[in-house]
C-alpha cells in the first residue's frame, strides 16, 4: 500500500537514472566535498522522484510529458552560435552590461563580455570557478538553496554543469547589471541542462543581475536552472528575468534568497515562452527589516503553460514583503500562480501583501490561483487578493465610441493592464524591455488573428 | 511583547475560559458492543427496521471503507492522534426506544432536565419561540414538535430513520445524490454506519411557516454520531434550517462525522444555519470532539439558492467545508463563516462553490478568529467550468489573532476556465488594533467587553444572516468565549 501510494506522488525519470554514465565528466568530479554534495542529491531525487500533481505543490503543473522526453546531459559544448545569432533572438541593449552567454546550460567566452571588474567583484564561470578555486565556492554552493524537499533542486545540484559565480564586496555598488543570456538549442536528442548561479551580496553592497532565457529552435529542450542568492545585511539585489524559451521547451527554474538584516530584493519575472514553464522563488527575510519586492507577468497563448510559484518567509520581527503578479491568457493556455506567505512564530511586526490579477482572453484559457496566507504571530499586517475576469466592456465601449477599432481597444486594454507592472520595477532598462515584450506579445496576436 | 498588558490579561482568561455545558446525563443506553464489521452494519439497519436497498447501500459503502482505510484525508492543517475506529461505538440509543414517547409528557424527565441545562427549553420552544424541534439525543430522535401544524402544508420534517419507513421513494431518490457513499473518508464511514438526523421535504411552492431545528447532542460515553441530514426544497419553496450543538464534558475524544445533503430545484432556496458548541477540549488540548463533517448542497434548478451560513466555536477539531453546486443557471450560494478557536483547538473550514450553470453567483465571507495555542485556516475552493458564462464569485476571509502561540491560515484555491467569469478574492490577517481598543476604553468600556465588542464587529457581517433565534445566542457565544477577561 504505501509503496504505491508513494509512486503516485512521483514520476520516474528515465535520464536521472544514468547519473553514474554522466558523473566523471562534471566539472569538479575529483572535488570530494563536491561529490558527497552531488551524491546526496541524487540520492535524495531518487527517492523523491519528480512531483506528480499529487504533491500539493504542483497540484496545477504536470509533469508527466516531460519524464516521457529522452533528455540527454549536454555533452558538447561545439554547438555553433555566433554573436549574430544572440542578437537576433534578444532585443538590443541600451547600455553597458557585464555580459555571459550560455548555450544550453555551457558558458561560451567567445560570445560574452563581461570586461574590466572593480577590485575584488568576482563574476565567472561556474565550471572555471571550480576548477580554478573551488574554494571559493565550497562555503556557498548549495547552501541558500538546500536540498531539501526539493526534487529539482536536488536533480540541479547533481548535474549541474555550469553557471555563474558573482560576488560583490563589502560596500561595492556594481552600477552596470550582469546580463546572464541562456540560449536553448534543441538537437538531434533534446537536451537537458542545469545551470547553477550563485550570488553573494556581501555587506552593504548593490548589484543588479539581468537573466534572459531564450531559445533558437521549434524542438525539445529542458532549461533547469537554479539561483541561489545571498544577500548580507544592507545589500540590495535587484533581479530580473526574461523568459522567452522555444515553443518546446520545458523551462523550470527555481530561485532561493536569503535576506539579511536591512538587506533588499527585487524580482521581477516576465514569461512569454516555454510550452512549460515553472518560476519558483523562495526568499527568506532572515534578519530585521529585510524587505522583499516580488513581482512578475506572463502573456500565454496556444497551448502554453505557466506556472508561477512564490513562498516567502517572514523568519524575523519588522520585515516587509510585497507581491504582484499579473497575467494573460489566450486560446487554450493555462496559467497558475500559488503564493505562499508564511510569517513564523515572534516575527512580529511582519508585513506581507500579495496581488495577483488575471485576464483571461479567450474560452478555453484557463488560470488556477492559490494564494495563501499561514500565520504564527499576531502583531501583524499580511493580505492577499486575487482577481480573475475578462476585458471590461465599459472599458472598452468607451475606447469604441473614441473611434477605435475593436482589436486595437482589446490591445490598448490589455497593454494598460499589463503596463501597471512596469511601475513597480525599480530599473530603467529593464521596464522598457518589459513594455517592449508586452507590444511585441500583442503585435504577434494581431499578426496571428489577420 | 506586543500589546498591552491589560489586553494581555484578557486573552490569558480567555484562554482560560472553562466550557460551560459539561456534564453527563446518566441513562442507561442500549449499546452496540464497540467496533466496526458488517455484522454491526446489519445490527443497525436491523435496529432501524430498514428496507434491503438500504442495508445493501450502507454494505457497499462499509466494504469501500475497509479498502480506503488507509486513505483517511491528511491534507488538512489538524493534528490528532490515529483514530482507532474498532474502539469505538457505532449505535446507542436511550432505553425508552422500545417505547416511544407520544408527547414531551412521555420523556424521560431526566433528559429534559438535561435540555434544560442546555438552555434548550422544549415546552418554552413549544409555546414561545414557534420552533419545531427534532431533538437527538445520542442517536435517536426522541421528540418532534409541531409536526401537525408542518403536515397540513405537506411539509415533511422527521427522523430520517422515520422518514425510510414513511417516505422511502424520497429517500432512495435523494440519499447520496448530493454526497455519494464513495465521496471521501468520512462520508463513507458515514454512509455505513448512519443512526440519525432529519429529513426535511418541501412540496412545490411552499414557504415552511417556521424554522426547523434541531440540537444534536452527543452523550453516552464511547459513542460516536453519524448523523444523516437531507433537506429537498421542491420548485419555488423555501426553508430556513437551524442546527444548534453543545455536548457534554469527557475525556477521550469523540468522532462525529456527520453528513448533509441539500437539494434546491427551480426558484428554491434553503437556508441552514449552525452554531456548533460541542466539548473543544480542556486548555491542555485533552478531549474534544472531531467533527469531521461534510456538506454539501446542489442547486438543481433555475435561480435555485442554497446559503450557509456557520458559527463554530466548539469542538477539538473541526474539519468541515459545507458547499455548494451551482448547478441550474442563475443559482445562487453563499457561505458566510466564523470559526473561534481556543486554547489547542483546531479548525479547518472553508466551502467549495462549483459552478457549472450560466449567470451563477457565490459569495464567500469568512471571519476566523485564533486565540491562545489554536490554529484556525480557511481552505476553500472556487471552481468556474468553462459554461459557467458571467458566473461571479466575491470571497473575503480575515483573520484575526488574539495571542502570540496561535495561527491563522488561509487557503484559497481559484481555477476559472470561463473568462466571462469574474472572480474576486480579498483576505486579511490582523490582530485587534490597539487604537480601537482604546477608544473603547477611553469611553468607560472595559477591557473585557471591549474585546468582546470589536470581535463581535469584526463577525458582524455573519452573524446577521443567522435567524434572530440563533443570532443572539452566537453573540452571546463569541462574548463567551472571550469573556472573563478582565481580572
């Protein structure tokens, strides 16, 4: 009985059952820490397996089409890509950038920028960190985002075959982002990869880190990547990511944080790709008045799935948190946003509130939101609200009688609604792209509906 | 430290707070031996005289138990002991069965003392308050009232064991239409074992003259209840259905995993009602009642209603989400909740509203209060299916915290797959704030009263929609439950 009540709380997955054909060639194999930390978390995903939609986590996300894809570990870095091929998929950067680009999962110095750092701001490769010093990794890799629970973090830490390490010192102020592109490339095989990034944020200090997922390519591929970031007291960390996978994709990333006192986070999360996708971020207000700024949009259409799941942990008295995550759904797309705000026992004077609004454009889209509230403490401030519905007729009879044709009243409507968002993000550069993806989302729909 | 110290003081004799309603009326009980097996399945449906069609539901429903057995649901946030289900007793009634009393002058005059304490005076009923009362003491009803003046407009409202002997078309059409025998854990195990509850039948076009309630009590020690209750409104009738619970003191804990079914046709609506008072445990969290309850209403019809409307304030644990099914189009559910728990009380409710018919409507308003070590979370459900045109959906959940050791959780689930459906869902989670209190206190209110008086506001919104009877015995008992505060 409990054997097959188990199995049905997880899906078995073919590919990590060839961890030990893959091991030796990971980079950091002769590492011996490394290796007790890559074979704790196989083992652990192997007892866990991939969640089924009977772990209430993903009880909205399947992914039982993704254990049927025969993913292999990127083996090869030679896949060609030149500079011209980026550019094409991403839209021009106004500005200056320490840039890294990834093809699938591996770091391709000939296509990345990252140039002059300021004294003792570190910012490289993952497998060239731990090749070059690994003890510099040791005290941090794998330790805001733990093992435990998680499958995919599991699965993460055992394949993981780069990424990026950034660590900015004591009172430094990084003034230009870290642009970290990821380019899906789909191939004979589909590919899986799983890259790993870790910041630290050392005292005082400010950087801004930039993620652009994109894919070149109609086929199958799977981008598991998992961020850690650690930001000590004072520091502030703005985030952004831009997620505009191939239509076969399969993009589930994870992001844990750990605030420090007077520490500072702003996520803001933007999904118009993937056929599946999952952003999960943990953020953990650890230290008194730590504050968190979560916030995010996604624009589906076709069959597409996206699931955006938060949990933040009010750990300590006097920290702040807020969220806002807004969404548009067409044709048969499914979205899911499941927020979690957890204020545990003494963290008085805690202050939580979450918002979630949903468009849904069509019949068959549909959207399932669970946002919820678990409190221990009573001197506190935490509310939710969720909204789902269609676009206002008021709203747009008054656009119509304006003289505006119906389709582009719907567009202004929709760009409105989505443009909210974009006074929230605390970064120029970034809520531009932002209003650029929601224009360039709405032009493809006019284009796919004349 | 947060708060003042005279508030302070007052949630500390809050918590303290001894249950009122505890004692035991001693009658001698014919009892089944205690456990579970088919044999005990077919003793009570012997007992009850039931039909064959009957007996072989309440067998498919034992024999899918003991395969589910392990399935008992985990997913809500309670915490109890394994429940050893053989140890319990499945059937007791009081003695006077064989004989049963004609008028309230045949009753055991022991048991009416024991309404009496409960505050629940039949005779005065009787005369005053023109209430029909079905009373269940332990399993079987023992007296109904007013049931000549229900008759002559052809409403039925009897023991639904009566109700098999006298109505068994009805029965067999509507029990477990609602609630299938196979729809979780506790409705199976209901659906097996069953004693008691009412049956309610309103012919086409009616309006019951009156409220119909009914006190169920749980008494003889080791006895379970399992109550049945199953409400039909026919096209354009209306009732509004009152249930009111207070049991007495023990020390093991006492399962009760009752079932009710509703069915709202065209134009119908039925209005239920509780105030659920049942023995929450002492302050270290020993005794109680489970109440592991599961509602559920279907608006069959055009414009149908079906509202609930809840005060919970007893029981160890509470684990009860009474919905509803928005079935013909234009139909209408509500749910208004408020949930208080003390000391190491555990309540997690909510309602699911399904809706499936075009122009259908819900409103969810939820007030759960948590005191001393208690943990109280709403969990809910809204579920929009794509013919639900226009369907519009309004919940509010706050919580309020009384205590630095309690919890307070909310648990929303939203799927909308209709995008003419408008859902919105708001929640809060506070404590009492301090400049209301002080303003309270600045004009003259003590402490006490003045805790009472803002959680009674902050419940306002429910506890209007209770029937007067009800109305002022729930404020009565959230003042309860708070009161003795100040030292």
């Amino acid at each position: 009985m409990a054997t097959s009540r188990k199995q049905e709380r997880s899906i078995p997955l073919a590919y990590a059952e060839r961890y030990r054909e893959f091991a030796p060639a990971l980079p950091g194999a002769d590492l011996p820490w490394l290796k007790n930390l890559r074979q704790e978390a196989i083992a652990r995903f192997s007892a866990l397996g991939l969640p089924s939609p009977r772990v209430e986590a993903w009880k909205y996300t399947n992914l039982s089409t993704l254990a049927k894809q025969p993913f292999v570990p990127v083996d090869d870095a030679d896949i060609a890509v030149s500079p011209a091929d980026v550019a094409a998929l991403l839209p021009p950067e106004d500005g200056p950038s320490y840039r890294m680009v990834f093809v699938n999962g591996r770091l391709r110095p000939e296509l990345s920028a990252v140039g002059e750092l300021p004294p003792n701001v570190r910012i490289c490769g993952l497998a060239q960190a731990l090749t070059d010093e690994p003890a510099q990794l040791e005290p941090h890799l794998g330790r805001v985002a733990a093992l435990n629970g998680h499958a995919l973090v599991a699965l993460n830490t055992a394949f993981m075959e780069d990424g990026c390490l950034i660590q900015v010192p004591r009172d430094e102020a990084l003034e230009a982002p870290i642009h970290l592109i990821f380019l899906g490339r789909p191939g004979a095989t589909p590919p899986a990869y799983h890259p790993r990034i870790v910041v630290i944020a050392e005292l005082g200090s400010r950087v801004t880190l930039i993620e652009s997922h994109v894919g070149a390519g109609q086929g199958v591929y799977w981008s598991n990547p998992v961020t850690e970031i650690r930001a000590e007291p004072g520091a502030v960390v703005g985030h952004y990511k831009f997620q505009d996978e191939g239509p076969g994709a399969y993009h589930i990333a994870r992001t844990d944080v750990a605030l420090a006192a007077g520490s500072r986070y702003e996520s803001f999360v933007m999904a118009v790709g993937a056929g599946l996708s999952r952003n999960e971020i943990r953020v953990a207000l650890g230290g008194e008045g730590a504050d968190c700024r979560l916030f995010g949009g996604y624009m589906m259409r076709g069959r597409q799935h996206v699931d955006n799941t938060t949990r933040i942990d009010h750990l300590v008295p006097g920290c702040t948190s807020r969220e806002t995550y807004k969404g548009v759904l067409d044709n048969r797309s499914r979205g899911v946003f499941q927020g979690q705000i957890v204020v545990h026992k003494g963290a008085q004077k805690s202050d939580g509130r979450q918002l979630s609004r949903t468009l849904l454009l069509s019949r068959e889209a549909e959207i399932d939101t669970k946002p919820e509230l678990e409190i221990y403490a009573d001197d506190v401030t935490c509310s939710h609200g969720a909204a789902v519905g269609e676009l206002d007729d008021d709203q747009l009879f008054y656009l119509r009688t304006r003289g505006i044709d119906e389709a582009a009243a719907r567009g202004l409507l929709i760009e409105g609604f989505m443009g909210e968002l974009a006074d929230e993000i605390g970064f120029a550069r970034v809520r531009d792209r932002m209003l650029a993806t929601v224009s360039a989302w709405l032009s493809e729909r006019r284009e796919e509906a004349a | 430290m947060t708060g003042t110290p005279d508030s302070m003081r007052a949630i500390e004799s809050a918590v303290a707070e001894k249950y009122k309603y505890g004692f035991v009326t001693d009658i001698a009980a014919e009892s089944a031996p205690p456990g579970l097996s088919e044999a005990i399945v077919r003793f009570i449906s012997a007992k009850k005289d039931e039909p064959e069609w009957l007996l072989d539901w309440r067998l498919k429903a034992y024999r899918l138990w003991t395969t589910v057995q392990e399935r008992e649901p985990t997913w809500a946030k309670v915490q109890y002991p394994k429940i050893d289900y053989q140890d319990a007793c499945y059937y007791s009634a009081p003695i006077s069965d064989a004989d049963r009393p004609k008028s309230l002058d045949e009753i055991d005059p022991q048991l009416l003392a024991t309404y009496e304490k409960l505050g629940i005076p039949l005779k005065e009923q009787e005369v005053l308050a023109g209430v029909a009362v079905d009373a269940v003491f332990d399993s079987v009803s023992v007296a109904t009232t007013f049931k000549g003046k229900l008759a002559e407009m052809g409403v039925i409202f009897c023991p639904i064991s009566e109700a098999v002997r006298e109505h068994p078309e009805l029965v067999r059409r509507y029990l477990g239409s609602v609630v299938p025998y196979a729809d979780n854990f506790f409705a199976t195990l209901n659906s097996a074992v069953f004693t008691d509850g009412s049956f309610v039948y309103i012919p086409e076009g009616v309006r019951c003259p009156m409220e119909l309630s009914t006190y169920f009590r749980i008494n003889a020690a080791n006895t379970g209840q399992f109550e049945r209750t199953l409400i039909i409104a026919e096209a354009g009738s209306y009732v509004s259905y009152l249930e009111g619970c207070t049991a007495p003191m023990r020390d093991e804990n006492q399962l009760h995993a009752a079932v009710v079914e509703l069915v709202a046709f065209d134009d119908a609506e039925i209005k239920y009602s509780t105030v659920q008072n049942w023995y929450p445990g002492d302050e270290n969290g020993k005794g109680g009642i489970y109440n592991f309850v599961t509602k559920r209403g279907a608006c069959r019809g055009r414009n149908a209603k079906i509202s609930w409307t809840q005060v919970e304030t007893g029981s160890a644990i509470t684990w009860k989400y009474p919905s509803c099914i928005l079935q013909g189009d234009n139909s209408v559910g509500e749910f208004y909740s408020v949930a208080i728990t003390n000391n190491r009380q555990q309540a997690d409710t909510g309602t699911k509203m399904i809706h499936i018919g075009k122009n259908t409507k819900s409103r969810i308003i939820s007030k759960g209060i948590a005191v001393g070590r208690s943990d109280s979370t709403y969990r809910g459900l809204v579920r929009i299916l794509p013919g639900a045109d226009n369907a519009r959906n309004y919940t509010q959940c706050d919580s309020l915290l009384i205590g630095e050791q309690c919890g307070a959780h909310t648990v929303p689930y939203i799927e909308s797959r209709n995008r003419s459906a408008r859902i919105e869902h708001e929640a809060t989670t506070s404590k009492i704030a301090e400049d209301q209190l002080f303003y309270c206190r600045q004009r003259g209110i003590g402490e006490e009263d003045a805790v009472a008086l803002i959680v009674n506001g902050f419940c306002r919104e429910v506890l209007q929609e209770l029937p007067m009877e009800f109305a002022v015995e729930a404020q009565k008992l959230v003042g309860i439950s708070l009161e003795g505060s100040v030292g």
